[in-house]
C-alpha cells in the first residue's frame, strides 16, 4: 500500500536518508519544517512558536513522521538554547495535536521520533528495555515530556508509534561524524573512561524501521532503535580508527578536559547506556547491519 507521508524536521540528518527510503519505496512525501525548500518534494510551513501551521500540508496525508527538534549538541546549553532544546519537540507536538484535534483530517498513523535519552544513563550491569522507567537529568526530561505531548495523540484515535532513536551512525553527521574527524587527522581518543556505553545504529536501519512502524499496522506504542549489541566508547573509537586506517596513540582525554570544552553537555559522552533491540526483533524487524565493523565500513570507505 503506498502511503501519503508529511515528515516533521524533514531536512535534518534522519529526515533526508528516510525521505530518499521512502520515494524509493513509492510512497508519497511531503515535508512540513521551518522554511518553505524549493524542489521536488512538496514542502510545508510551520511557526511552532507562533502556533501557525500551514493546513494545505495535511490534505490526503495517512501518515505523520514527526522528527523535529533543535540539536541537542551544536551549542553550549546555555538555559535559553536548554528552553529550545524542550520546547522545538513539546510546542511542535502540542501544535500537530490541536491541529488534528481541531480540524478534519486523514490522518491515521503517527510515528514520533524519541530518544534513549529518555531512560538517562545506566550502571553497568543494566540494560533498558521499553518498560524501563524514565531516568533522571536533562535529557531524560526532555525526552519524557516529549512523549508526554505526544501520547496525547492516542487519544485522537490515531495509530501511536514512538521511536527511541540510540546513537546513530551516519557519515552525513552526527556522532559518527564527530567521533571520525580527529580519527582522520591522526588525533583520536577515546572519552574519559573509554568505558561508557553506547547503543548504536544505522542510519539505513533506523530508516527502515521508521517505514515499517508506517507500514505495518500492528506496531504501536514505544520501540528501542538500536542494534542488537552495544559498544564502549573506546571499542568504537579504535574500531573506526581501525576502519579508516588510522593510528590510536593518544591516551583517552580525561573527564575534566571534556567538562571544560562542553559544560553540562560533556555527561552526554562521559556516560553510556545499554539499551535492549529485542522488541523490535520480536516485532520482525531485521536489521541490515549486525556488525559494527561492516556498519562503519559502510559508511566510512568509499
Ligand atoms: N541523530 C541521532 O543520533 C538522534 C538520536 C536520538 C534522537 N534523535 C532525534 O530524532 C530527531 C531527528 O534527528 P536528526 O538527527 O535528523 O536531527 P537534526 O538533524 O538536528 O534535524 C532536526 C530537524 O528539526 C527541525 N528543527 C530544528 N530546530 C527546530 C526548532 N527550533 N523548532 C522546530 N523545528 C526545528 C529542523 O528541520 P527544518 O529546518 O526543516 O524545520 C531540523 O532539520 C530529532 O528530534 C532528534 O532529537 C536523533
């Protein structure tokens, strides 16, 4: 069945590779964000801090992909950028809520991006699954007031899947692509320990498991999006040393070093979490990459 999609924050790094997946699927797409983008993908335009959305964007649409959000990790979190942090994803929400609340629509399924962020950082020995509760710091609350918003939509008799997003490999950006950048000038490290741990995915795989929650009618509610093993942080850093070809000779850049460059920001790669796939695997989810020697070759060597 083709689907008609209007994807949220739509030309962000998640937004871009899902929207290439699913033209390449057949399904229709639009886009609904901030600047009206010229091309061939209809787009759309909302103020989510002046509560206007353009209506046009939601005719015949079945399915919502709600990505939008400021970048947790661009600025110092600084308490008006936190503000952003918070409000681009609870605001965003609540105003796709009134909308479908106050006007007749199409819509059936809404697939909300979500973080792992929401369970906050674990101990060693514990690993997160859905039911697990959310944690505490200021992602975490971030995360849960976003779902929070965005529960709401059950309520309109829409079909509600969240997708907890973990770390995700791409070379367009993200923690990937900072992570190689110093690997390549012959300057990587690890992070303080070294020994935090991180949930890690494909981007294709994330992509593919955000067309499935649209395909498939019986998923609903949370899902983890993460591979199905995890990795330290200095396990990560030598394999993508190791991927480019690069030397690791520089000892891992204490805790203090990382506090001083990022402030606050520096617990979000000081700390790790575990976060279970078995969820989505028992949903008939198959991931492409299992090997995060082959992902990063993937995305690496070209
Ligand atoms: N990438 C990851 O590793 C990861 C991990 C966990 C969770 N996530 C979540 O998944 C979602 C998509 O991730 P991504 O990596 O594609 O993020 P991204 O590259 O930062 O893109 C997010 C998009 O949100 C829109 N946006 C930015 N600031 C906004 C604001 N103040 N108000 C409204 N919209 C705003 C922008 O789209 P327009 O310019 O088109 O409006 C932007 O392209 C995000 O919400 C992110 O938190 C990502």
């Amino acid at each position: 069945m083709i689907h008609k999609i209007l994807i949220t924050g739509a030309s962000g790094l998640v937004g871009s590779r899902l929207t290439e997946m699913l033209l390449e699927k057949g399904h229709l797409v639009s886009h609904l964000g901030r600047q009206k983008k010229t091309g061939n993908i209809p787009s759309f335009v909302w103020d989510v801090e002046n509560k206007s959305v353009d209506l046009q964007a939601f005719e015949g649409v079945d399915t919502i992909i709600h990505l939008a959000g400021a970048d947790i990790a661009d600025q110092r979190w600084t308490a008006q950028r936190k503000k952003e942090i918070l409000e681009s994803r609870t605001h965003s929400t609540k105003l796709l809520f009134d909308t479908l609340k106050d006007h007749p629509h199409t819509v059936k399924t809404l697939v909300g991006a979500s973080a792992i962020g929401y369970y906050g950082f674990g101990l060693d020995e514990e690993v997160f699954t859905e039911e697990s509760k959310a944690g505490i710091g200021f992602l975490a609350e971030v995360t849960r007031q976003w779902e929070e918003q965005v529960d709401r939509i059950d309520k309109l008799g829409i079909r509600l899947v969240k997708v907890r997003i973990g770390i995700v490999l791409s070379e367009k950006g993200g923690a990937l692509a900072e992570m190689a950048k110093p690997i390549r000038f012959g300057v990587g490290a690890p992070l303080g320990s070294g020994k935090q741990f991180l949930s890690w995915i494909h981007i294709d795989d994330l992509c593919a498991m955000f067309i499935q929650a649209v395909e498939d009618q019986s998923w609903h509610g949370a899902y983890n999006a993460v591979g199905i093993n995890w990795v330290t942080n200095a396990e990560l850093t030598k394999a993508i040393a190791h991927v480019l070809k690069k030397p690791l000779w520089l000892p891992p850049i204490p805790d203090f070093i990382m506090k001083l460059i990022l402030g606050e920001m520096a617990g979000m790669v000081l700390n790790g979490s575990k976060v279970s796939s078995a969820k989505i695997q028992k949903a008939g989810f198959q991931f492409k990459y299992t090997d995060l020697k082959e992902a990063l070759k993937n995305l690496l060597v070209r």
